[in-house]
C-alpha cells in the first residue's frame, strides 16, 4: 500500500467512513421494527453501563428492563434513572433475572454480571427464546463452553459474545490485509499489564442489605459473605473469577486468532505465580504467560503482568502483534494498526481517533461497543444467529483459551484439546477442572460434557 493510500485511507475513506457511521448509529433513519432488551448488571462505573448506553442509543431498541443485585442509589436505581432520562420510559426493575426471562415481550438479554452468570444466563435466556449478549469470559468453565454452543445449535437464537474488537472498523478492514502487508503469519504475541493492588484477607460478615447475595450467588455452590468480593475482587476467587486469563486475555487473543484463522488449540502451556503480592485471598496468578500452539503449526502467547508497574510493550497496557516474514504488524486497543517491516521501522498507519472521541463523548460509550451491539440487533431482526461479529462459531474458541491456560497452570499439564471441536483430550485432574461438579439447586445446566 502506498503512503498516498495510507493517507487516504486514513483522512478520506476510513475517516469520512468512521465518521458518518458513527453518527448514524445516533442519528436519522431508525427503524421502525422495535427490539426490546433487558440488562442484568449495569451498576455504577462497571462495565454494564457502557454496553446499555450502546443499546440505549440504538436505533430501534429500547432498554425495557433493568436487573441488579445492588439496590444502593449509585447502583440499580442509577441506571434505571439513566435509562429514563436517555429515553424518556422507566424501564421494568428487578434483583431476580428469572422474571426477566418470563416476559414475553423482551427480544434480548445484555448480559454483564460476574463470570460465574454468564453462560448459565446465556443458556436460560436462548431456552426461553430470546437473545443474548453475554460479556466475555463466555463461561466460568471449559464444560460451561460447550453448553453454551450446545444450546447455540439446538436453539438457533442469535448469541453474541463480547468481543468487541470484532466490530472495529479499522480491525475488520486491516485484518484481511495482513498476509498482504508481512506475509503468512505464524506467530502472534498478546499482553496484558496493570497495578493491582492487593485485596487483602476478607472477614466474615453478615451481607449487605442493599445487596441481593442470594441471587449474587445464583448458579454457583452457596458460601458465606466476606467483605471483600464484591464488587470486583470476585474476580480472583476461583468460586466464581476466571483470574485475569479470564478477565483480559479474550480481548486480544481473539484478535490473534482472528488474524490467524486458527480456532482451538491441541496444545497449551502455561506458568504463573502471585509474584507482587503475598498472604492475601487471591487465589488466581497475578503473572502468568501462556503458550498455544495449533494443529498446523501457528504459535500465540499471552503475558499477563497484572499487579506490577513496568514499561509495557510499545508502551500500551494491552494489545497484539503479528509477525510475518515481512515485518510486524501491531493491534493497538484503541482501534489503531500500526505496521512495522524487518528493521523496526513505521512504514504504515491507521488510526482515526475522532470517531472513536466523537461518539464516546456524546453516547457515553466507545463506537466498538454501539457498532457491537447494533450488529447483535441486526441479527436478531434477521433471526440469524450467523451474523453475530463473534457469535459462538467465531468467538467460543477464544474463551475456551483462557480456561486452558488455568487449567495448564492448576495442574502443570500440557492441555489438548481436540482441534475441530474444542473437546478435552485430558483426563484426571485437568477433566476434574474443566467442569463444575455442584451447581446451586435449582441452577444446573442443561446438559452436561463431563469426562
């Protein structure tokens, strides 16, 4: 591609592109057929409340349902009064999401609770006939995977998997193009680093009155409050966090298999230690670097530094990178792709920042997540499920990479898995770990892939 190309692509073409979509997602010409969501999780600052102000700038959709646990005014009843400013309707509230799936006149389910909900609510919601958008992880288990594309295939709803990558528009432009710009890619790089602090060692105390611990709990064994899961630590409890494999290696890996056309891998390895903080409830790693390899060859890697302050890759907290016989070529997370030949040199770049700017200031949330959520709209007014950026035929695979890498690291095995169905080659103590022996009465799957 020439530099005049580039330029052109990114002033002219890619930036009048970006720009006019963008404000269409906002603007004129909504239509008229109207699909009604619920969303379970939007409190406060938490992921949740981006991906409602996506559906509630949608054409066409209406938030018509809220379900939290927490009842507090900064939770629950926050995003209930945002949804009524943004719309002008006060959309139905509730702590319980089986009253939810029991009304007939919600199209789709915004799921964005703790891991261990996902796809127990993804499989409810797709029985009961509706929609689904489940943020990533997909699952709190490799078992939990295969349920969900189970119910996938036997339902035909249409289930969309957080992924939100997927819906970049310069992603989804540069990503055909990398055999073109560095030659057959054979390996591709991911990382993850952060500052987390420690979480300290939880006391037992009675819960919250604001909040719902009961339903907090649902699909998950019953245990005693401590003061310190909830709101986010949960995360690097076993009970129900995935550990930051779970909570940020899909947003890259996903790209990285992507851009390699690969789906699951037959080999993975995986070392990681609490190396930055000790004596605390934190039960995942908090350095951990992870190896796939796939039937014909192709190499990912991930690299988590979660809890230490270093200089990150290209000086970015989070991203991929190809290399190919050609050079390198760098996925930057705020939608930016930047290329890179032999010697290290720049010689290409696209980026345009002002959409991504122009509609987060004026929705509340980034275009990846609006153009997200109207491509699951799009296909459930289609009825079909394949249209999905990263339905479960595209994005399962990814979710599935996580939990090899735990379970690589709970049990020092190299994990296989098989390389067209994502079935688990290993036996023992990694079998033991793919799956979830006890679920909540009331709460168990609908089937079951144990070993």
């Amino acid at each position: 591609m020439s530099k005049t190309d580039r330029r052109n692509f990114i002033k002219g073409g890619a930036g009048a592109f970006f720009i006019a979509s963008a404000k269409n997602v906002i603007g004129a010409g909504a239509p008229s057929n109207r699909v009604r969501v619920a969303v379970m999780g939007c409190r406060g600052a938490c992921r949740g409340i981006w991906v409602m102000r996506a559906a509630s700038v949608t054409p066409g959709v209406e938030v018509a349902a809220i379900c939290d646990v927490d009842t507090r005014p900064e939770g629950m009843p926050a995003a209930v009064a945002e949804v009524e400013k943004r719309t002008g309707k006060k959309p139905y509230q509730t702590t319980d999401i089986r009253k939810i799936l029991e009304m007939k006149d919600i199209d789709g389910i915004i799921c964005e609770t703790p891991d261990h909900w996902h796809a127990p609510l993804a499989w409810m919601a797709m029985l009961a006939g509706k929609a689904v958008y489940v943020e990533k992880p997909c699952s709190y288990n490799g078992e939990e995977g295969q349920i969900l594309l189970d119910t996938w295939k036997k339902t035909g709803q249409v289930l969309q998997i957080g992924c939100q990558r997927r819906a970049s528009r310069v992603y989804r432009e540069m990503i055909p193009r990398l055999k073109e710009l560095i030659g057959d890619v054979k390996y591709a790089r991911c990382w993850y680093t952060s500052r987390r602090g420690t979480i300290g060692v939880g006391k037992k105390v009675a819960p919250p009155k604001w909040l719902d611990w009961e339903m907090w709990q649902g699909p998950a064994p019953r245990t005693d409050f401590h003061d310190n899961y909830v709101h986010y630590n949960w995360h690097w409890f076993r009970r129900w966090g995935t550990g930051e494999m779970g909570n940020n290696s899909p947003h890259f890996l996903d790209i990285a298999r992507w851009g390699m056309g690969v789906d699951y891998p037959v080999k993975t390895v995986s070392l990681g230690a609490r190396c930055f903080h000790s004596g605390d409830d934190w039960e995942w790693p908090d350095t951990q670097h992870a190896s796939y390899q796939f039937a014909d060859g192709r190499i990912i890697t991930f690299e988590c530094l979660s809890s230490t302050n270093v200089k990150a890759p290209h000086d970015i907290g989070t991203g991929c990178m190809f290399f190919g016989p050609g050079g390198s070529v760098l996925f930057h997370p705020q939608d930016g792709v930047f290329q890179y030949d032999n010697k290290s040199k720049l010689v290409g770049k696209w980026l345009d920042q002002s959409a991504f700017e122009w509609i987060q200031s004026t929705t509340g949330a980034s275009y990846m997540d609006t153009d997200h959520v109207s491509n699951w709209v799009d296909a459930i007014r289609a009825k079909d499920p394949k249209l999905c950026f990263a339905g479960p035929d595209k994005s399962l695979a990814t979710t599935q990479m996580a939990h090899t890498a735990n379970l690589a690291w709970s049990t020092g095995e190299t994990i296989r898995l098989d390389a067209k169905t994502g079935a688990l080659q290993n036996k023992g103590a990694a079998a033991k770990l793919w799956c979830r022996d006890e679920y909540a009465k009331g709460w168990e799957p609908p089937v079951r892939f144990r070993g």
